[in-house]
C-alpha cells in the first residue's frame, strides 16, 4: 500500500514529467547568472524610483508619489516574470 505522499509524487510526475530532471552544470551556471543579471537589473530600477519617490514626497506632491510607487510595484512584477521565463526556457532546453 502507498502512502499518500507517494500517490501525490505520482500524480506530479504524470502532470509534469519533465518536472524532475536534473539540471546540468551549464544549466546551473546559466541559471545562476540569470538570477543575477535580474537582481542587477531590479537594483538600478529601485535606486532610480526610489530617489524620484523621495523627492515626490519631499515635494509633498501625494499624487506623484503614490503613481511611482506604483511604478516601482510594476517594475519589480515585471523583472521578476521576465527572470522566470528566462530560467524556464533554460530548463526547457531551449
């Protein structure tokens, strides 16, 4: 009889296969310097959005100041799914 642990990895393994595989060491490598080119990346942005929302709340300017928060929320939402993609298509293969 199997526990229900393994009935839940079967079930995994049927719905994504591919899900378990090892990664090589480029693979890895190629990985890493994703996370890190991303992480420069998000940096730059928020050093440069957070000096205008300084400035926009030092102005007292509310308006502008709540629409690059926005922006920096943005920003960080839209580095993060580019990061993604780009170590998926790697562990894809492709």
């Amino acid at each position: 009889m199997k526990s229900a642990y393994e009935l839940a990895m079967e079930r995994l393994n049927a719905a994504d296969p591919e899900g378990g595989k090892e990664l090589t060491k480029e693979q890895k490598k190629q990985l890493a310097d994703i996370d890190q080119r991303h992480k420069a990346k998000l940096a730059e942005r928020e050093i440069f959005l957070n000096q205008q929302i300084a400035a926009a709340r030092a102005a007292g300017n509310a308006e502008e100041y709540e629409k690059l928060r926005e922006e920096l929320r943005r920003e960080r939402t839209r580095i993060e799914e580019e990061r993604e993609d780009a170590k998926n298509k790697v562990r894809k293969g492709k």
